[in-house]
C-alpha cells in the first residue's frame, strides 16, 4: 500500500484555499499511484479555530468541503481533519474529528478523545471527546487512526484516565496513523519523537504521523511528520518548517520501503525541558520558527511592509536582520530616532546594520520633541526632578513617531521587546512595548544573544559593537541596563526556572540562587503582568511563552 503524507500549511477559515490544496495534494498523490493519503489535524479549517467553532456558518463550511473533497476521493483513501457535528444532546456539540473518504464516499469517522485543556491549547471548551473507539478498514487493512493529543498519554503521569490506543489494540490493527497540529517549542521535536516511539513499542505497531506546518499568529507549528516501524526505527522524517509531500510504501510484511530519513534513526531523547537554562538550545530551529512566525503573520494577514525602530541595540538589530530575511529588505524599513541621551556609536551602528541588509532607513532626532513636551508638562511637574517620567517620555515619543510612520505607509511595526524585559516589566507601555507582532518577545536576553551570533555565522551582519557593547535603554546619560536589573547571565536563568520548569523561591535558591535576588525578581514578574497582559502577540518557541498559554491573575497576590 502506497501512502502518501501531506504536511501542509493552511489558513485558519480560509476553506477555499485549505480545500484546494487538500485537493491538489490528493490530485498528485492519484497520479504518483497513491493507495492513501494522510493530512494534519483539522487541516479543512485550520488550527487551532478557536472561537469560530461557536458559528454555525464555519462548521457548515467545513463540511461543505469535505463535500468537495470526498468527490476527488475516488481511487485513493484520504485521511483528512475537520470539525464534525455531536448528535447526542448531552455534551459538546462538536467533535474533533478525522473522515476516512474513499470511493467518494465518507467510509469512517474518528473522533479525538483526549483534548488538551492546558498551556495554549483549549480544546475542551468546543469538542465533546469520543464516545466509541473502532479501527478503520481500508483495503483489507486495519487501521488505528487517532487525533494529535490521542497518542500523549503515556508515562508514569498520565493526564488522562483514558488511553484511546488501549481500546483500538483490542481490535487487532495493522497500523496506527496519527493526524496532528502539534506545536513548536525548542523542546517539542524531541518529544515528538520519544513519544511516537513509546507509542510503537508498547503497541508493537508502526505508525505513520502527519503534522501540520505553519504559523497561526503566536503559534508556530514545524512539521516534521514522520513513519516510524514497529521496531521503533525512524523510517521517514520530513522536512521541518516547510510544506511538503513524501511516500513511503507499506508492504504486505508491515515493513517500509521508500521515503527518506533525514536526520537518522535513532530515537532516545525524551523532550523534558532542561533542568538548566541553555541560551543556545537549538537555535537553528528558533531561527526557523521566528522566520516562519513573521512570514506567516505578514502573508495570512496580508501585509507586505515592515517597520523596525532601530537602536543600534541587540534587540532592535537582531528583529531588523530577522525582517529583512523573511521579507526581503526591500520590504523592511528602519527608523532612528536618537535623542540626546543616544551616543554617536548608537547611530553609527544602527546606520552600518541597515547597510549590511540592504533596507531602507530614516533618521528622526526627537529631542526638539522631548523639550516641547517638556515645556508644556513644566507647570505641573512643578520642579520635580527629572525620573522615570522623563525616561517613558522618550520612549512613547519613539512609539508615537514608529506608528505615525506605520499608519502613513501601511507597515507593521514589529516589536523588539525580549522576554527578560518583558518578565521583568523593564519596558514602556504604549512606547518601546508598541507593535503589531513580538518577535523577540519568547527569547531571553542570553537567548537573543545567541541568535544574533548565529545570524552571523556566515558573515557579520550584526555589527560586532553591536554583540560587544553594554545593552542600555539610553534614556538617560550613562545609562545601563545592568543599572535596574542583576546582569542578564544572573537574571535570566532565574526567570527560566520561574517561567518554564514552574519553580517557586525555595527551589530557586536550592540552586544556588541569592534569596533576595530570587525575591526580588520574582516579584518583578508578578507585578508586571499588567504590562505583559496590553501586549501584542508574541511569536512562541518556548515551551511556556508569555500569553495565551500563560495565565495568572494581574491583581493576584502570590510572590507579589
């Protein structure tokens, strides 16, 4: 039997564009001799759908395109995503659901079982889970088709009292095949893969496993689909962060023929989120996910131009150069705008990064604006002395000037706060934390650090003054950033064991960690989530980002 995975990136809503690919794929996969053909998880709608599930009008297009698709299933099986209707009262009034269509008829149906109500996934707010388990027949085989999230509960915890592959074993399948939209994290890929390996071995089965590609605003989805053999052997690894379709052929044995490994076969990482904050943990791969966030933000929504406020720092440097390489430099403007506090280097710097790229920049001095709105506030501040007030001041004149800029020529402002700012609260409302898209803002400083010296790994983009020199806000004379907070190598592997590993204060300081150094920054992360809770979207690639997987109150009072 020739199968076919597709690994496609779809367009949430969009059913005439998703149902086209869909069919396009099936189209090809006819012509190459295809006996079946595998898509993601929800790939007629797209995922996650969120809120859309609550309209009528989007579920009755989804089966609109089944429709669509089942007519061009007519040699071939195809394994497709989509919502579909519960016909018991009780409960949801949804499935999440995959459709076996062959001989342009729906032969099956599978509903998931397990939905993820945690971190960015909230799938128990739409879907009923399954009520019934039953394998498939296809050609006389027997396949166990499960959903994403089916094939996680394993280990000595699991989340679920229920193991979906536990009730299809007992039918006797040839086969498991898993429809996912599992995403991006620099932990997730190796997960993946132990996961679908302890999958194989207890069920002494081969799987087959489709994933979906592509970023739906803050999530970032990699791909990666893969067929693993009953021995736990890695048969075929598709590419990651890119569309694409591969074969393998499933013989009459149950082995494989046919497909490409691309990164070996040997499977052993179990995907835990190190015990230690590793600034430089895969950051091949997060390069690839910001690059694939920023495209898909810009294309889906269909926007072409970008600005950048450029500072001659590491965060503004590090998102221009990530802009100019997802959308061309042509695209991609950079916007200075020095004050008096800004040293000559600053400029110099911002001025060499843009020559290095190729993208258009503007200067914009502001200190003539700062004083004008420092003579119209004089009154009132009544001679008290210059602060924090004069210091935001700057920052939202920055922000007033990047947006006037942003509306006049139609361009997203994409945001340069890093996730180190961004926990800790060192950052402006409606100033340096103005954007359209965070792109930096699930990296910590260390982590930029690393990016950026991988965006140089081929020549110096990045001014290397750029990487050398002291970060500051320059917002006042003199000023660093090490002058509010403890330095980045001491501050960021705190807010890593509070953010991601979910540390409290005790086991911080178990580590080593100053007690109230660790207080003290731990109270800075409560109390800023204020902040954190106005701002824009953020491109995810942490195993535990900043918003919609993050929930805690803003006026709580825990570490506060």
């Amino acid at each position: 039997m020739k199968i076919f995975l597709a690994q496609q990136n779809y367009h949430i809503g969009n059913f005439e564009a998703n149902t086209t690919k869909i069919i396009t794929a099936i189209e090809e996969a006819k012509r190459q001799g295809g006996d079946l053909i595998v898509f993601s998880e929800l790939s007629v709608c797209g995922y996650p759908p969120r809120d859309f599930l609550e309209f009528n009008d989007f579920i009755e297009q989804g089966l609109a395109s089944i429709d669509k698709i089942r007519q061009v299933a007519d040699t071939i099986g195809v394994l497709v995503g989509c919502p579909s209707r519960n016909a018991k009262v009780e409960g949801k009034d949804l499935f999440n659901s995959a459709y076996l269509l062959y001989e342009q008829e729906i032969k099956g149906v599978v509903h998931k079982s397990l939905l993820p109500n945690y971190d960015i996934f909230d799938e128990y707010r739409y879907f009923e889970p399954a009520y019934e388990w039953n394998v498939l027949t296809f050609k006389g085989r027997r396949l166990a088709v499960t959903i994403c999230e089916d094939i996680w509960n394993l280990g000595d915890d699991p989340l679920y009292r229920i193991c979906p592959m536990d009730e299809l074993i007992k039918q006797q399948p040839d086969i498991m095949i898993n429809l996912s939209a599992s995403p991006f994290d620099y932990t997730h890929e190796d997960g993946r893969k132990g996961i679908i390996k302890q999958n194989v071995l207890k069920y002494n089965l081969p799987m087959v496993y489709c994933n979906t590609i592509g970023s739906q605003t803050e999530i970032v989805f990699d791909g990666g689909s893969m067929v693993m053999d009953k021995n736990g052997d890695l048969h075929t690894e598709m590419p990651y962060f890119t569309e694409s379709m591969a074969s393998i052929t499933w013989n009459d044995n149950g082995s494989f023929s046919g497909g490409v490994v691309r990164n070996g076969n040997q499977v052993q990482a179990d995907g835990q989120i190190p015990l230690q904050f590793k600034p430089g943990k895969n950051i091949d791969k997060i390069h690839q996910a910001i690059l694939l966030g920023i495209r898909d933000y810009f294309g889906k929504m269909g926007f072409t131009k970008a600005i950048v406020a450029s500072s001659g720092g590491i965060d503004s440097a590090v998102v221009l150069a990530l802009a100019c390489e997802a959308l061309g430099p042509q695209n991609v403007n950079a916007l200075l705008l020095p004050s008096q506090f800004s040293t000559s280097h600053s400029v110099s710097d911002a001025e060499q990064l843009s020559r290095n790229l190729g993208n258009h920049v503007d200067i914009i001095p502001i200190e003539g604006v700062f004083r004008q709105f420092e003579a119209a506030l004089k009154p009132v501040f009544n001679g008290l002395p210059f602060n924090v007030a004069e210091e935001n001041l700057q920052s939202r004149i920055r922000g007033a000037m990047v947006m006037a800029m942003s509306n006049k020529f139609g361009s997203i402002l994409l945001n340069t706060s890093n996730k180190s700012e961004l926990a800790t609260g060192y950052g402006t409302l409606y100033g340096d934390m103005a954007g359209g898209l965070g792109v930096l803002g699930d990296l910590y400083k260390m982590q930029v650090y690393a990016l950026a010296r991988y965006i140089n790994r081929s020549r110096e983009i990045i001014p290397q003054n750029i990487i050398d020199k002291a970060p500051s806000a320059e917002l006042r004379h003199d000023q660093k950033d090490s002058d509010s907070l403890p330095e980045y190598d001491v501050l960021d592997p705190i807010l890593y064991q509070y953010i991601e590993r979910r540390q409290g204060p005790k086991e911080i300081i178990a580590l080593g960690n100053a007690p109230a150094l660790t207080t003290r920054i731990l109270r800075l992360v409560n109390n800023n989530e204020y902040k954190r809770n106005q701002f824009c979207p953020n491109i995810r690639v942490s195993p535990k980002a900043f918003g919609v997987g993050r929930r805690v109150p803003i006026v709580g009072k825990y570490l506060s």
